[in-house]
C-alpha cells in the first residue's frame, strides 16, 4: 500500500525511471461524505442565530461551516474599539443573553444600554457554540473550511488548514448566512491606489501606532469611519488636524429611539412615528425629512442633503462631537493616495508630510 492510491502502474513505473520522486502519500486524501438536514455557510451573527433557534425548536441535524477559525463572523476582524451600534440585548443568540440588560451611568453612553464590545459579542457566539449547540450532539462545525458549491447533489468543503476535502449530502435545506456579510478595511484591498512610503493603515492598528500622529485623514463615510473620528476625538486628537474624506452623507437612527426593555417606550414611540411620516411622505426623501423633524432621524450636518440611509445609529452626543471636524472633502471618491497629494474624483487635495491615512 505504499503506492499512491489512484495512480496506475504504468505512471509509478514513470516516476521511478524519471529519477523523480513521487509526491507523498500524504498528499492524496480521501474525500470525507457526510449528510445533515441543513447545511450552513457562516458562523456569523446570522448563522449562529439560526441555528440556535433551530436546535432549540427542532431535532434537525446541522452541519456549520466558516472560514474563520471560530463562530463571529466579522467580529473576529473588527478594529479593537468597535461597539455594536444598537444594545446588546438586541443581539445575539436566543439561548444566552449578551451583556447584562444595565443602562450605562457613565461615558458616552450614559442614560443608554450598554453596547457589547468585538471581544464580548465574540465570546458570546463561542460559548453558544462550546455550551449549547456542540453538546446538542446535533451541530457539526467545521471552522478555516471553505465552501466551494454543489455538483450532482453534492456539496463541496476545503479545509483551508489542511487541504482536507469533505463533501455533504443535504437533506433539506442549505442555509446562505453570508448574504449579509460585512466587509472589513482590515480584510480587503483598497479601492484606490497607494503610492510608496504613504502611511496608510485600517482602523485595526490605530491602536498600535509605532510613532505619534499629527495630521490625519479618514477615509470613508460609514459607520466605521465615523467610529474611528470619534476614536480619535475621545482620545485627544485636535479636530483640527483631522481630515475627513466623506463622499456621501446618510442619514442615520438617533440612539434613544432604539432602546428595549424599561426604555421599550421610545421604541414604540418611533414605530409611530416612522407609520405616521410613511402616510404622510410623497417620496423617500420626503420621509427621511418627516422622521428629522420627529427627531428620529439625525444626520452629521444640517447643511448637506444625506443620499442613503443603512441603518447605523448614533446619540446625540457622538453626533456633536463629530461636528467639531470641520475640515470635511467632498470631492468624490479617493482614486490614488501620494506622499504629498490626494487624488479624488473630482480634484485633487494636498498631503501633509508623514501624515497617516485610515482606510
């Protein structure tokens, strides 16, 4: 059994005349089968509900399969600062709580329920995973796999750690958990050129900087970005030296209005508002301006008309605090970042030496 399975005589005789040596045997691998009733692609938020919710109401067999190492999906890439932008009892799965249920006395988000930080919400889907869904001896994870699609019935796994192949037999259903799938600055290249010796890093490695910063440009208008403003705010970076390459603005929830448990009333009191400004809107910006003037709706500044709304939401504090940032370009999207030059689409901006760009 020493020859390589699925190699005839005639190739093994070729290897040993050629003088070359035959790969290992431990390069071919049997491709592993097994069957479930769902297979699901992501171990993210949505994945993970799912299936909690599904063990807890069925004896349906699951097989989870992730990319990553560990149930959290972009939570494990998050920049170390994040906050989820809603409360934590919002969030996560049904068969644990995150967080505590308190209203924050202290900080930014006083007088609100607290927001789980990246390590607490990704803790919580491991101990969902270690402590209720594993011990169901009805959940399989495969994590580092990668789904690589069907063929003949059959779906196809790749252990991104060892090569493996595994494929599945799925009786029902196969359950699509990264439809939704956030991308993260730290994940993915940028969509601009960057030149040699420009400083430019993601969010994630603010927080070991080798060398202190003086002029800054951010890069972006989402939540991330406005996330790291107000990062670089409360740790005492001067406005002033901030630069914010905001393309669009977006309309956003002010927080007190997404408040569950004791303070459950503004919630109900903006699902009113949000019918009662649908009724009365003739189009979509028409309703953005009603849902502003019920103070539902916020946006960064007053003057400049927001085009999209994603659903972030902000308090009012975060909201003020961004504001002192008044060195704002609207010029486009950014094309090509040089030592001493921005390219954008509709101009170009000058550079600071040394100064760091945050994608």
């Amino acid at each position: 059994m020493g020859a390589r399975a699925g190699c005839s005589r005639e190739q093994r005789s070729v290897d040993r005349l050629s003088g070359q040596r035959a790969p290992p045997a431990a390069i071919i691998r049997p491709v592993r089968e097994i069957e479930t009733d769902y297979l699901v692609v992501g171990a993210g938020a949505s994945g993970m509900a799912f299936t909690d919710t599904l063990i807890s109401q069925s004896d349906a067999d699951v097989v989870m399969v992730d990319r990553r190492h560990r149930p959290g999906g972009h939570w494990l890439d998050a920049y170390p600062f994040v906050r989820l932008h809603q409360p934590s009892a919002n969030y996560g799965v049904a068969s644990r709580p995150l967080g505590r249920d308190r209203i924050d006395e202290f900080g930014p988000n006083a007088g609100f329920y607290e927001r789980s930080s990246a390590a607490e919400i990704c803790d919580h889907f491991s101990r969902a995973l270690d402590e209720v869904l594993l011990p169901s001896g009805r959940v399989r994870f495969l994590g580092q796999t990668d789904y690589r699609g069907v063929d003949g019935g059959r779906h196809h796994l790749v252990s991104l750690l060892t090569g493996a192949q595994t494929t599945v037999r799925v009786r029902k259903k196969v359950v699509d958990a990264t439809y939704v799938e956030s991308s993260i600055p730290s994940r993915h290249r940028p969509g601009f050129e960057v030149a040699a010796g420009v400083r430019m890093i993601p969010p994630n490695n603010l927080v070991d900087l080798d060398r202190p910063v003086s002029d800054v440009t951010v890069i972006g208008a989402g939540k991330t970005a406005m996330d790291t403003c107000t990062w670089l705010l409360d740790a005492g970076v001067d406005p002033d030296r901030i630069r914010w390459i905001r393309p669009r603005d977006s309309w956003l929830f002010e927080r007190t209005y997404m408040q569950p448990l004791a303070l459950v009333a503004q919630f109900m009191q903006m699902q009113a508002h949000w019918i009662e400004a649908a009724a009365e809107a003739e189009d979509g910006g028409d309703f953005a301006h009603r849902l502003e003037e019920r103070g539902v709706f916020v946006r960064i500044d007053r003057t400049v008309e927001p085009d999209l709304f994603r659903g972030a939401t902000i308090s009012l504090g975060e909201l003020e605090s961004l504001g002192t940032i008044q060195r704002v370009v609207r010029k486009g999207k950014v094309r090509r970042l040089e030592q001493n030059r921005v390219w954008l689409d509709g101009g170009e901006e000058p550079a600071a030496p040394d100064e760091l760009f945050l994608d």
